[in-house]
C-alpha cells in the first residue's frame, strides 16, 4: 500500500472517488426540489438527473418561519420509492446525526444545506466520517475549499433559496470563478497569503492551482426560476444547476422542469433558448433581494 | 461525414471526461447535441450519467432515430454505463416498482444484450475495484492481442529484434470505477466478453442477508463495432479501452 498521508490519506480511506464520481455522473443535468411523490415522478418525467427529497420547499420554509429540520423519512423512503434516478435528502449545518439517520436510508446524496436551521454554529460535519457523498454550499472559494476539505464530494453556490432572484446566484458564482482563475495564476509563493486570508489549506490551493478548477464537481443554486437562469449560470462556469421552489411554485411546473432540463444542455445556442423559454405559464413570484433583510439571507448561515 | 471525427454525446453526463480521456489518446472530439453534430461523427461516445435523462434530451433533439440508424449502419460506438443501458436490446429494473411508474426505460436496440438498471443498489453500493488483465481471458481474439501489443514492449527494438530477452510488462491493471452501475443480465450468440469483474452482483445488502455466492459478472462487452461497459474508464487515468475503441 502507498504512504498517504493527511488529507489524500482522508480521501483514499474513504469514499471520496466514487463519491465525487457519482457527482461527475450528474454534470449537464437539473437537481430537482420534490416535495411529494408525485412530484418525484413529474420530476423524473421531466429529465432531472436526480431529486432533492423535502418536506417544504425553500420558499415556503421562508414564508412559514420557525425551525427547518430534516425531512421526516417516511416522506423520504416514499419518494426514494417512485423514482429510478438518484435521491438527495437536506440535513441541518453540523447535523451529523440527521446525516447518520439520511446515510442509514441510503440516500444517494447528502446536502448539509444553509436552507435549513443550523444545529451547530462553530462546526460543520466531519464528511470523510461517512460512506455517503455530500454536496454543500459556498458564497466564495474559501468557503468552498473548507467544506471540500472536511470531505464534499460536490460544491454549489449558494445563491438565494427562495426567492426566485438570480442575483446571489450570480454574485456567488463570479466570485468563485474569480477566485480560482486569481489561484491558477498566482505565484506558489502567493498562495500561503492566499491561505491565510481566505482561511483554507494550502495544500487545497495547490491542487485548484494544479488542476486550474475545484478538486469536486461545481453546481449552482438558489434562485433560479427560468430556463435563461438555468442558462446564464452554465454560462457562468457552473456544471449543473438545483432547481428549488423555482419549478413547482410556478404555474406549469412540468412544463417548466423540461425547459429548464433542455436548457442546460442547450446553453449556449440561444435560438434554441427562445423556443424553450416560450408559454411556460407563471413563473414563481418571489422576493427581490433588495427586500430581504440581512437577517433572512439564507446564505449567510455555514462559514 | 468529417474524416476521424470523434463525437461524444453531450445531452447530460460526464462527456467532458470522455473528450480529456480521448485527447490524452491524441484523438480530439465533438460534442454531440444535434442531428446535425452526428452527421459529422464517424465514431461516437455514449457517455455515462442519467440515462433516463439522456433518453428524454435524445427524444427532444431528434436524435434518437438518426442515432439507431447510424449505429445500425456501421458506425463505431462506445457506451460506458448509461451509454450501456440506451445501447442495450432490453432494460429490466432493479426495483420493480420503477417499472410500475414509468414503464420500462426505452433503448436503442442495437446490441443483441440485457441489462438491469440500478442493479447494485443505490449510490452507497458504488464501488471503486481493479481488473487484473492478466487474469481476464478475453473472448474476443482482436481485444485479446490489441491487450497484449499494449505492454510498453518494442519487438522492433534494434538490440533485440526478437523480443525474446526482454520482459512482458503487461498492463495489468485496469481500475473499475462502478456507479450505481447497470449489470449485463444477458446477451447473444454474437456478444463477446472482454471484461470479467468477480463480485456477487445485484443489491449488496440483498447478498449480504441471502448469503449470495461471488459469480463473474461481464463488465465489458463487443458486438461488431459496438463496445459498451458497465464502469467508467473516464474516470480513471487508464486509457485502454478508450484507445482499443478507437482501434474498432
């Protein structure tokens, strides 16, 4: 056996390579918010690669306030039930109990999400302690690389939940994007500053530099409602996007799922754009950002 | 039809880790999301990923029926796990419950093989092996050689034209990245294996609890030009199969 040590002996002990492979195998395609079964199956009907398994979507986790905790997993195992394509279940920041109780459901991928109440205000959960993959959200590269070094198989951007702004979405995403493209080209001698600054491992900022992208697969999420979001972030550098409240709070949301799904692999051709962007009913209403106030921002929750 | 134009099929899934594997072996690709991308292809990569999604984005586009036609006229495919399962004669589901909702997953029909979807279970089933090659005995005689050229070994070398001094070093490892991977159930008289993995097969836990004895499961097969395997060799740094596609 070879010497690994630190965190390529985390990675190699665990399930980090298949984990990170399964987020490979979901690139190009849309993660959707499904909060019964039957929306799983529209859902699937639709093309999504996988479903985010919920009890409230993120819009109505704002409208109704309170604590948001795991989803309870009888609704879990019913939706896990009628779909054929992979299931994600939220757990609380620092929940590592509800993320035992979602790996012993074999979900096929955990989101230590900021949507939910944070259960732990110092610490999020250890990943490399577990069998099952986690995604979890950045605002910037620092952000991305501690939870990449605590063992995510998968990054998004954290954007809005909820709202149906692109906004945050968009600021979250540039910001990421700046940052690796500043480490590709940074001197060696720059990254321990680098380091210190954004509060990440050298060692992870020499694998960006190396590899000139996250270590992990880069979705992107929080706010996107239309086809043209879904577009825009792909643009952007994302490698798929979630889809949350923006589907099945709009009008027509099987109609708006396939658009959203053919968008993402069409990003680039806007001719097609048009046509998928057509009569697709109401989209979700939303809350402009400029309304939100500092203490709703769901982004700001994890570190 | 552009000269040695390389398509890979980009609805969904991990095609760019195709294109990165197909350019290291000095062979550049397109991405392929209209009918009009595959008119140029004389070879194609049916990535892995959702194939139920690929399914959907193929029907929309157009694509599918050009798809089945330019296969079944010859032209050379390579199919890595959700490219297995569309290639594939017939789909059966691991959970039978997937074929209550949404009937049975359609495919293009073009290689004489059944495959179940979903068969190890769920993502927590995934597993990362190696393939000894010298283990494996190929049923197909031009894999079999094309492995046995691929040694790092120079017969032409000047100081020993017969090549009888110098050590065979095979390749002999190939790393098999299996995700939630589809399992090759059957196949016909045509269908040759190349790749044999020895594993239980099927839901790990179910194995587990009926006390399931290990079997070899074919992980690589051939029929004519088409080459389909349940894993990914996109994932890993291994280029072989990728090249012995190109050689078809």
């Amino acid at each position: 056996m070879s010497e690994l040590t630190g965190l390529q002996a985390l990675r190699a002990e665990s399930n980090w390579k298949q984990n990170v492979a399964l987020a490979e195998m979901l690139k190009g395609g849309v993660i959707m918010d499904v909060v019964t079964a039957e929306h799983g199956k529209i859902a699937e009907e639709a093309g999504a690669a996988a479903v985010m398994a919920l009890e409230r979507v993120p819009a109505d986790i704002r409208a109704d306030g309170g604590v948001a905790r795991m989803s309870d997993p009888k609704l879990i195992r019913e939706i896990r039930n009628t779909v054929s394509i992979p299931v994600m279940a939220k757990c609380r920041i620092g929940h590592f109990t509800e993320a035992r109780i979602l790996e012993a459901l074999s979900v096929d991928f955990i989101d230590e999400s900021e949507v939910l109440t944070p259960a732990d205000d110092s610490y999020h959960i250890d990943k490399h302690d577990f069998r099952v993959p986690f995604v979890c959200g950045c605002r910037d590269l620092g952000e991305a690389l501690r939870r990449i070094g605590e063992g995510a198989a998968m990054i998004r951007t954290k954007g809005e939940a909820g709202t149906g702004d692109v906004v945050e979405a968009v600021r979250h995403m540039r910001t990421l994007q700046s940052e690796i493209r500043a480490v590709r080209d940074a001197r060696r001698d720059e990254l321990t500053t680098m380091a210190r600054d954004w509060g990440v491992s050298y060692e992870l900022l020499l694998e960006v530099r190396e590899l000139g992208r996250l270590p992990v697969p880069n979705f992107s999420a929080g706010g996107i409602a239309t086809p043209a979001d879904a577009a825009l972030m792909m643009s952007l550098g994302a490698e798929s996007v979630f889809v949350g409240s923006g589907i099945f709070k709009s009008g027509n949301p099987a109609k708006r799922a396939k658009a959203i799904v053919e968008a993402v692999t069409y990003y680039q051709e806007p001719e097609k754009l048009v046509e998928l962007s057509c009569d697709l009913g109401e989209p979700m209403t939303g809350i402009g950002l400029d309304e939100l106030a500092d203490e709703a921002r769901l982004a700001r929750r994890g570190w | 039809m552009r000269e040695h134009c390389i398509g890979v099929l980009a609805m969904q899934g991990a095609y760019a880790k195709h294109r990165e594997i197909l350019a290291r072996c000095g062979a550049p690709s397109i991405e392929v999301r209209t009918p009009q991308d595959l008119e140029q292809c004389e070879r194609l990569v049916l990535p892995g990923g959702e194939s139920t999604t690929m399914y959907r984005l193929l029907m929309a586009a157009g694509l599918w029926q050009p798809l089945a036609e330019r296969i079944r006229a010859g032209m050379p495919v390579f199919g890595t796990c959700a490219g297995m399962i569309l290639l594939s004669q017939r789909v059966v589901e691991q959970d039978q419950r997937a074929v209550q909702n949404y009937g049975v997953q359609p495919c293009l029909a073009v290689i004489d093989l059944e495959v179940k979807r979903n068969a190890y279970g769920y993502q927590m089933d995934s597993f990362s092996t190696e393939l000894d090659l010298r283990t494996q005995t190929p049923e197909n005689a031009a894999f079999a050689a094309f492995v046995r050229a691929d040694d790092g070994y120079d017969a032409k070398d000047a100081n020993d034209p017969d090549g009888s001094s110098l050590p065979v070093i095979l390749p002999t490892i190939l790393p098999m990245i299996a995700i939630r991977a589809p399992l090759a159930v059957a196949w016909g008289s045509g269908v040759d294996v190349l790749l044999r993995h020895r594993d239980k097969g099927g839901d790990k836990r179910r194995n587990k609890r009926e006390g399931r004895a290990e079997t070899e499961q074919a992980v690589c097969l051939q029929q004519g030009k088409i080459l389909v395997c349940s894993f990914h060799p996109e994932l890993s740094d291994n280029t072989l199969l990728h090249r012995y596609f190109l050689s078809l």
